[in-house]
C-alpha cells in the first residue's frame, strides 16, 4: 500500500521536518551524492547534496494509477541556466531547453495523481523564471499563496483537485 502523500521530486528532503516521514513517499530522477566545491562555503569550500529517493522516477512520467494519493507537494528544479559546476545545479537540479512542456507534463501528472479534491502545494523559486510564466503551464487554477525567502522570491501556492 503506498502512502498518501507524494513528494515527486524530492531531491535532498530539504524543507521536510522529517525526511523520512513514512506518510510520504519520496520520489525523484536523480538517485546520487554530489560533492561540489563552493568559494562561499566557509570552512573548506566542499560540499555534498545526498538525492536518495524511495523510487527513483520522472515527475513528467509517473509510475502510479491515476487518483492514489491525497497530497502531492511540487518542487520541480527551478533553474533553467547553471553552470556545470554549480552548487545550484546539484542541490536542486535544472530544467532542460523546453522547460515550459516539462513543467505543463508534470503538473499535469501530479494532477492525474492526486484524488479528488486532494490539495497540491506548488514550490517555485522566481530567481530566473517569474511565477506567472510557471503557471501559465497549467489550466488549473491556484487557491492561495504565499511568497517568502530573504527576497520574497520562493512562492508555495496551494491547489486543490476538482
């Protein structure tokens, strides 16, 4: 039986209290550890991101029925340009050239996913693309939101499935 929660691109669990909450199950492409060196870290510039998800797959093609879980929480990668060497880069992963169809794929997989009238919680990050384009790869439409971080440029915006 799985869990009623789905985290589809989990990569490190970082904003999870828990990062190994058995009501959640962990997902993610990337399956590895990365070690980076960081001019802004400050004790020795290494550093190490662990992506080890429960089952490894593509948010844009999930491997589950439709309508299984009751809250699906979306935090795809939000860069669309990184260096090749970038600390960004491997914490949160990067989105590819046409990142508007991975986006529009995946959304509409966590919808087909969620049960009816389960919630999905969006995370986006606008540093190098505006929330507005994102949801733009979605006809659903956002109950609510909210915009936090030091800029107030990550926005957490809540759906809810008809």
């Amino acid at each position: 039986m799985l869990p009623h929660i789905l985290d589809p691109c989990c990569g490190s669990r970082m904003f999870w209290f828990n990062r190994q909450d058995q009501r959640c199950l962990f997902g993610d492409i990337r399956h590895e550890s990365i070690v980076v060196t960081d001019r802004t870290h400050k004790e020795d510039g290494i550093r190490a991101v662990h992506i080890h998800p429960d089952v490894q797959f593509d948010f844009r093609d999930m491997p589950f029925p439709d309508d299984t879980f009751y809250h699906v929480i979306f935090d795809p990668p939000h860069l669309v340009r990184a260096g090749p060497r970038s600390w960004l880069a491997a914490k949160y992963g990067k989105l590819g050239a046409d990142w508007q169809e991975d986006l529009r794929k995946g959304f509409a997989e966590c919808f087909r996913v969620l049960k009816p009238n389960g919630t999905l919680v969006f995370k986006w990050n606008e540093a190098q693309v505006p929330v507005k384009e994102v949801l733009a790869c979605t006809d659903v439409k956002p109950l609510y939101g909210h915009r936090a971080g030091r800029l107030n440029k990550t926005h957490w915006v809540v759906f809810m499935k008809a």
